[in-house]
C-alpha cells in the first residue's frame, strides 16, 4: 500500500518538485540510450570539448583517474569514444567522441528544452516571463551552481 504523498508546502518545495521533473526526463532520455548518467556526462563533455585529457574528465566529473579509465574503456568498447596518444606525450591519452557517439548524445539540449516547455506549459507566456524574472531575483542572491 502506497502511502499518499503529502503535497508541496513552501516555494522551495515546489522548486525542486520541478527540478525532480527535469532530472527524471534527463534520466529518461538517457535510459532510452542504454547509457549511465555518468556515461552520459563524459559522452557529451568529450563531444564538447575533443582531445580532452583523462585528468580534465577526472576533475569535471569529479571522480578518480581510475573511474574515468574504466568509464572511457566502457564508452571506447561500444565504439562511442576512442582515446589516442597525444602526440607530444605518448603518455598522455586524448579523447574523442566517434561519430556514433556524438550522434548518440546529440540531441540533450532539444529534448530538454521540450521538456522545460512541457513543465512551464500550464503557465501563459506573462507568467512565464514573472516567473522568470522572480527566480533571476532570488538567484542573484546566491552562489551559482558549480562542480568544483
């Protein structure tokens, strides 16, 4: 027997009612890829950013070097990366998305936005723009996100 769920009481509440939505479509459309959310991440950070270094992988995504070599070997034996020596330091592997990897990630940013339309959609365009200008006031306030 499922216990009910009590409904949001603050703003905050309701804030992070919305970013559990967009996390679940983001978890979604990752799932549909048969990809980790990690996986994902380094994908799409490689795709951005070709001849990246493992280290750089390591401190973005904020894992050991050993992790990210397992990750990358994973992503390298579905043919969606390859890492190549770097040609000043054959110690030094690059990464690169393959084609097929980037094909695969491509996409994350429209099926987000589709999604924060989705979420925003019971609100006309003026209360969209409210809200928005009221969370820009509350997030002037704070720190930005970071993954540092």
């Amino acid at each position: 027997m499922k216990t009910p769920q009590r409904p949001a009481e603050t703003s905050l509440e309701l804030i992070r009612w919305v970013g559990w939505a967009q996390r679940k479509a983001a978890e979604e459309w990752i799932r549909e890829r048969e990809l980790s959310h990690e996986q994902a991440f380094v994908l799409g950070y490689v795709a951005q950013n070709p001849g990246v270094v493992q280290r750089e992988i390591a401190e973005i995504s904020r894992t050991t070097p050993a992790s990210v070599t397992s990750l990358l070997q994973g992503l390298e034996r579905r043919g969606l990366l390859e890492r190549r020596a770097d040609s000043a330091n054959g110690r030094i592997k690059r990464a690169f998305a393959t084609a097929s990897g980037a094909e695969l990630i491509a996409g994350f940013d429209d099926a987000m936005a589709a999604a924060d339309a989705a979420i925003l959609s019971p609100l006309n365009e003026t209360e969209q723009a409210a809200l928005h200008r009221l969370l820009t006031k509350v997030t002037a306030e704070i720190p930005p996100p970071s993954r540092t």
